[in-house]
C-alpha cells in the first residue's frame, strides 16, 4: 500500500526513513525535528490525561483512499491513498472547562519564524476559536537552540496581518521573545504548556 501526500510526493513510513538515514543520524532533517516535537507534545498530552489534567489529543490527518484491491470477498487491501490537507489545527481537547486549540510548527532559523509555515485556512480556524471564547494558540521551537515557546493565536493574527498588509514574511525572534512565552524543557511532561496557560488565563 503506498501513501502519497497532497502535493503527489510518496509517504515514506518511519522505518524506512530509519534505515535510510542511519548512516547520517547525526545531521538530523528538519522533518525528522517536527517528527520529535510532535512526539515530544503527544508524551505531553499522555501525561496530562494519565494525571486526570487535560484531555487533549493530536487530530487525525484526513486521508483519501483512491485504490482499494479485493482479494477476498471477506476482505479490502488498501494499496493507494492520500494524505489530505488538514482544514484546522494540530491538537485540540478540554483543560479546566476550557477549549483548547493549537497548531505546533518548527522551524530551522535562528533569528525568525517564517509565516509561510502556517496556512491560511489554519489561521482562519484560530480566529474562529478565539470568536467563540476558546483558547488558541501555536507552540513553536527553533531546532537549532532547542527552545520552545507558546504564542496565543491574538499576537499571529497581528503578524498574520502585517504580512497580508506588504510587511515582513515572519515573525521575529526578538518578537517572539516579547509576546510569546518560553517552554523550559522538562522529563515529564516534556513541553509543560499547561503552566503557561495557567499564568495567562488564571486557571491555577
């Protein structure tokens, strides 16, 4: 059965990513890095459900499935479909009797988060969120430092804006470092948002 993402490109599956790159383990991809900051938030959220905190789970990526083989009349075989774009975020799920809704990105530059990491349709969907009185926002890590940060979905509008308006096709790490708040990394939970959301909406 093969995969196929939404711009044709086969989907590798992790193995055989794995035995692909073995030899160059040290120089990691940039998707391999978005593979671990996904990992690193879904142990997250295991945790925050295993402790009766959060209950908050990554959402399925839509697929397409456009050949289906039957050699049993009992039985279907998949052999090729594709990944459909996402229309909303990452994760979503409930905290303390709130909505939460978030999309989690990294990135490889050192002195900004370029805007081109996110879609349209993404940016829409916080907008609605934050219009129904939930809680949206993105978690962001640049690779090369390691550090993670939480930037409610109010201040990407603004930079989402800016851009629309002929202005610059990122957001600054000066200006993540003054609107967004930074993630210390931890054992458990490996990327501690919650704590953050505490502080800014008083839920403590």
């Amino acid at each position: 059965m093969s995969f196929h993402y939404p711009n044709g490109k086969k989907y590798v599956q992790p193995a055989q990513q794995m035995a692909i790159k073995k030899t160059r383990m040290k120089d990691l991809t940039y998707s391999n890095r978005g593979m671990t900051l996904e990992d690193d938030l879904n142990e997250t959220n295991d945790f925050y459900l295993q402790t009766a905190q959060a209950v908050i789970h990554k959402k399925p990526t839509p697929v397409q499935i456009v050949n289906v083989d039957y050699p049993k009349r009992s039985a279907a075989v998949i052999k090729e479909a594709y990944f459909k774009q996402a229309s909303t975020t990452d994760y979503n799920g409930v905290y303390k009797g709130k909505y939460l809704d978030f999309e989690a990105k990294e990135t490889k530059n050192r002195q900004s988060f370029p805007l081109k990491n996110f879609h349209k349709h993404q940016i829409k969907h916080m907008k609605q969120v934050l219009d129904q009185g939930g809680i949206a926002f993105v978690i962001l890590r640049f690779s090369a430092t390691e550090e993670v940060y939480l930037l409610e979905a109010e201040h990407l509008l603004v930079f989402w804006k800016r851009m629309e308006n002929g202005g610059r096709k990122s957001v600054t790490k000066l200006e993540i470092e003054e609107f967004g708040h930074y993630i210390p990394l931890g054992f458990r939970p490996r990327i501690d948002y919650i704590k953050i959301i505490d502080e800014l909406y008083g839920l403590n």
